[in-house]
C-alpha cells in the first residue's frame, strides 16, 4: 500500500502532475493555458487534452485523481464532470481544470479558440 500524504501541491505543482499523468498515459494535443493575467476567478490554469476512446479519456482522469491522492492524500472538492459518457471529461481541482475530450468533441467545442486571448505554457 502507498502511504499518501496530507499537505497541498502548489499550483505549479498540481500542475506538472496533471501533464505527467496526461502524457503517460498517451493522451493527444495537450495544450495548457494560463488564465492568470486574464483574471479568471475560477482557476489558474485550463488544460485540454485529447483521448481516442471513452475508456481512455475514463482511465486517464483516474490516473490524475489516483496520483493527486498519493501525493495530498484525500482532498474534498474535486469535482468530475462528464465521466459515464467520456466524450468530454471535466476535472476541476480548483486552481487546475483539466478538459479530456473524444477527437470530435474537441473539434466541435474548440475550446482553445474560446480562450484565445490566455497565454500558451509550452510543454517540455
């Protein structure tokens, strides 16, 4: 059993976990944006993400919520938005929102060019 801990990531932190997770587990077209200087009052960051399946798009959200656990130990708020369909997953860990979406659904919602006034985070 993994012993989880109890304190809070930082932002950029919670952050980089996020991704890490995103791209081990093969996720597509991973575009963070940073939402600070535009003074959004919900979160810091969005980042979107593309999944080939429902199962994908499923099982990448565990990861992120699974990894979150081990590193802060339970935490109240979290909240999933639309993971019985898995056509477009919503993950809000407050300051990170976090949008996994089917190829489809990331075409027609367009999401980056909602928010095309946020700053782009390059990825490593």
């Amino acid at each position: 059993m993994v012993k989880q801990s109890s304190k809070v990531l930082p932002t950029t932190e919670r952050l980089s976990l996020a991704l890490r997770v995103l791209s081990d587990k093969k996720a597509e077209d991973i575009v963070t944006l940073d939402l600070r200087e535009l003074q959004y009052i919900l979160c810091d960051y969005f980042v979107v993400a593309t999944a080939e399946s429902d199962r994908q798009a499923q099982a990448i959200v565990e990861a992120i919520i699974e990894q979150l656990k081990i590193a802060e130990g339970e935490r109240i708020g979290y909240r999933v938005e639309g993971y019985e369909v898995g056509q477009w997953i919503l993950l809000d860990l407050g300051d990170v929102v976090i949008h996994v979406l089917s190829p489809e659904a990331r075409r027609y919602y367009r999401l980056e060019e909602l928010w095309g006034d946020a700053k782009l985070v390059p990825h490593a």
